[in-house]
C-alpha cells in the first residue's frame, strides 16, 4: 500500500470561483465513491501530454478523505471584488498534488496553500502558489521531520507525534534537549510523556 499523504489546503480567490469549488468537495466528502474526483473535474489534462496523474498531477491518483471544508468570505468594500478563502483537509497518494495545484492557480487565478505530511514520517511541508508558479516552499524530511511537523503543524501535532516515537527512543531526554527550536512550554509537556512512558515501562 503506498504512502498517504495528509494535506490542509486553503484557496484564495474570487467567490464566483470558490463557491463550485466548495460545492464540489462537499460532494465527494458525502460520497467518497462519486465517480469524477475533484481533480478530474476542475484540473483535468491532455493525456497525449503526459504520461499519467503522477506527471500531470504530482500525485498517484484523485484527492480523497475530504474534511473540514469551510468557505470564508470578506465582504466586498470599495469597489473590490468579493474574494473568499477555501480551506479543507484531504489525503492524497504518495505525494501531495502540488503540479495540480499549480494548473489550479493558474487556470482559475486563486492562490493555494498546501501544508501537507506523509503518514510514514517521511517528509514534510508547505507550499504557497500564486499566479500558476510557486511562491514559497518550505520542506524538511529524513531526521528533519520533527522540526518541520513542530513548525509547520505546532507543538500539539508534534507531541503527539513525538510521544508515538518514544518506545524507539534509546534516551528521550537527550533527544528533546536536541530539539533545539521546542519552545518551554512544549518541552515541559513533553517531559511529562516521558515521565509516563519510563513509568509504564517500570510497571510492566
């Protein structure tokens, strides 16, 4: 089985545009089985020109697991537009769908904003697009991961994700005093993992 990806995605743009974007998920959230994905339908490509989803899209195959889809909109004023922001979460094959993501932007003018981590630990990032072409991305894998998940995602993800890999830790002490860039209140909560799993182990 490959590897997940789990991505919170957040799109800026015009609300005419947002709004069948969000029509759409809400669709594929309720019935995970419909049969055109999201990236089918708003981002599909000449399959003459590339040699299946992985190039086209980044990613092996549709979105899926869509969740905590909200539309945010900001009230026209002045003249402007009225723009909205997007934000859902969603899983994706292998890798995020970050080529797709950047036909999205381009084709319907938003921007997008993907913070995404794969379930195996083994990456983790953010990128930002704007006008079809990436603006910022920030990535970090291999022993790197933890700082990326504590930044990226905050000190409750990667607690959780630093109590999961305290059984694999030969002294926890010395690897939170390595973590350099936890803050103080985050060490100290995680003093008390540590605490607890050295209690378990002595109990058992």
């Amino acid at each position: 089985m490959p590897n997940n990806t789990a991505t919170q995605v957040q799109i800026h743009g015009p609300t005419t545009t947002l709004l069948p974007f969000e029509k759409y998920l809400k669709i594929q959230e309720q019935d995970p089985h419909y049969p055109v994905g999201f990236l089918q339908k708003f981002v599909p490509y000449d399959k003459s020109l590339f040699s299946g989803n992985r190039e086209a899209w980044g990613t092996k195959w549709d979105v899926y697991d869509l969740g905590n889809i909200e539309l945010e909109e900001t009230p026209n004023y002045h003249g402007f537009p009225t723009t909205a922001t997007l934000r859902c979460t969603w899983h994706t094959a292998w890798s995020p769908c970050i080529e797709a993501m950047l036909t999205l932007s381009q084709l319907y003018d938003v921007t997008v904003k993907l913070t995404y981590i794969d379930e195996g630990g083994f990456y983790v990032g953010t990128t930002t697009i704007i006008g079809g072409e990436k603006n910022y991305e920030d990535s970090y894998s291999g022993d790197d991961v933890p700082e990326g998940m504590y930044k990226l995602f905050g000190a409750d993800a990667w607690l959780n994700e630093f109590e999961l890999c305290l059984p694999d830790m030969d002294d926890p002490e010395q690897v939170l005093k390595d973590m350099t860039y936890v803050d103080q209140n985050a060490r100290k909560r995680a003093k008390r993992r540590i605490k607890k799993h050295l209690a378990q182990i002595e109990a058992a």
